[in-house]
C-alpha cells in the first residue's frame, strides 16, 4: 500500500507534436517533499484516489474563457489544457482537495473563481520591473513582499524574498474567496490563496525551479495538507 499523499499533476499539451510534456522539476518537488506524483491526461476523469492536486505553469489562458477578447499580445493559447485543467480546478475546489498552482497554474484557479487576468501586464497593468527574466531559470530577479495573516508568513521568517519571474500576465482582479497573499514592488499579485480551503494557494514565479530551503517548504506545506486529506479519506 502507498502510503505516501498522491500528487496528480496536469503536463503540458503540443497540438503541433500530439505530444504531452512535463518538466522534471515538478516531479522532483513532489517527490522531495514526500510525495507520489501521478500524471493526468486529458480525457481522464479526476482520479478518486488523489490527495492533492498540481496546476504546472505554460502558455496563456485563451481569452475569451474571462470574459475579454484577444490583445494582441497575447500568445498562443491551448484549448485542450484551457478546458482540462478549468475543470479538474473546479472539481479540486468543490472537494476541498488541496492544490497549488504555479504560474499559469495561478491564473486557472483564479479564472475558475470569477477573477481576471492581464493578458499583458506591459500594456494593462503598466508594470515597471523585468517579468520575463533573462536569467538561469533557477535564479530568482526580483523581490515579493508577502502579506500579514496568510500561509506564507506562517513558512518564511521573512516579509520579503527574491523570486525567478518568467510571465507576462498576471491576475487582475481576484476571484470569489481569494486573498492576495504577495505582490510584487510595481503591485502585481504574486501569490492567491483561499482562506477556508485545507490548501489552495497559487504562486506567479517557478518554486520547483529555484530549489531554495523557502521554496522546499512550501511544497512540504502542500505536502503537509495533502497527507491530512489522505487520513481524512480514510
């Protein structure tokens, strides 16, 4: 019997190589943290025997899914992830399943709950710092300041932290049930969560990439719910 907490985890989707992919870091996050990590593919049914589910980052939400019409900044959207991943989120959300979402990851719970998104932060949110960073992508760029009273003031010592930023939307207003737990120093929204939720907490950077003691502990917090609701399943 496995008795470790099963992570199911959404890959990517290549319409040009019919092809899914899925970068090793996330399933070495999981797997350092404690954890099973599973794949989910698209015509599958949310398994009933996963403890936590992990929303990875990629291309843009396609537009129309928030209520707006295409910019032209806006890049190339992915149908078959937009329509898999709104629904497992949905379904996550309703059961109480614990789950992260990073960077896109982020933007599919909040659309999900009603809230928006910039399609380009450059042009809509007139953002003043380097977003899409020129860096190694383990190498965090630029600071985040965390709010009091949420989930990552409980994990870091510290109110602010250096962070990898490789996006060029970021969610807008927030939907129903969200708090913005960190923004960045031009007051972009850098991490969602929502407060009655065993875990449900997005985050705009790439944790699994940097590998720093902060970024292990939010993982093992996520861990650390998933395992509960494995024992509440029970």
């Amino acid at each position: 019997m496995n008795l470790k907490p099963v992570i199911g985890i959404a890959p990517n989707y290549s319409y040009e190589k019919k092809e899914y992919s899925l970068h090793e870091d996330y399933v070495l996050a999981i797997e350092k943290a404690g954890g099973c990590p599973i794949v989910l593919l698209p015509h599958q049914e949310l398994p009933d025997f996963l403890d936590g589910l992990l929303l990875t980052g990629g291309g843009d939400i396609d537009p129309l899914l928030f209520g707006e019409e295409p910019l032209h900044q806006s890049g190339e959207i992915n149908p078959l992830r937009d329509a898999y991943e709104m629904r497992i989120c949905h379904e996550a959300l309703e059961k109480d399943l614990p789950m992260l979402g990073i960077c896109r990851g982020m933007q599919v719970m909040n659309i999900v709950k009603g809230g928006g998104i910039y399609q380009d932060i450059g042009v809509q949110a007139g953002t003043t710092l380097k977003h899409i960073q020129q860096a190694p992508r383990s190498y965090g760029t630029h600071s985040i300041f965390v709010e009091d009273n949420t989930l990552l003031t409980d994990l870091w010592e510290n109110k602010r932290t250096v962070v990898n930023s490789l996006h060029h939307q970021s969610c807008s207003t927030l939907g129903e049930g969200f708090i913005a737990s960190a923004r960045s120093a031009d007051g972009l929204i850098e991490a969602i969560e929502q407060k009655d939720c065993l875990f449900a907490v997005g985050v705009q950077w790439h944790p699994e990439a940097m590998k720093t003691e902060e970024m292990g502990l939010l993982f093992t917090a996520f861990l650390k719910a998933a395992a509960t609701y494995k024992q509440n399943r029970r």
